[in-house]
C-alpha cells in the first residue's frame, strides 16, 4: 500500500479523526475503487475526475443532506 494525501477543510478534518477504523477502511476503498476505476479509462484533469464522481454519487442517490449524515456519524 502506499500513502496519498488530500486536503479537506478543517471539519472534514476533525470528523475523519473521528471516525472508527471500520468506517476510515471503507471510505478509503471506496476512494481506491473510484480511482482506480475511473482513472484508468480517462486522461481527466482533476477536476474533470471529481466532476464525474459527484455525477456518479449524484446518480446513485447521493446528496449533499446524506454525505453529511455520513459524516456526522460516530
């Protein structure tokens, strides 16, 4: 494995150093699985990668009332 650093603000931040090792090991494969999905069809700028992803969570029903709802969990 290797380590790869992304800057949120400062409540993400303080929410992730919450969370269980359960939940930290989820997010982080469902992060892998996207890049590894998505990144390897495209040669995406960032942002046009970021883009697609939030189409895709849009479209499987993600919004932005349930992202925070799974982030203020404990």
């Amino acid at each position: 494995m290797e380590r790869i650093v992304i800057e949120v603000n400062a409540i993400a931040a303080k929410k992730w150093n919450v969370f269980s090792t359960e939940k930290k090991k989820a997010i982080e494969k469902s992060f892998e699985n996207y890049i590894n999905t998505s990144l390897a069809t495209a040669d995406d700028t960032f942002w046009q990668f970021v883009d697609r992803i939030s189409k895709k969570a849009s479209d499987n029903g993600m919004t932005e009332e349930k992202l925070n709802a799974l982030l203020n969990e404990n």
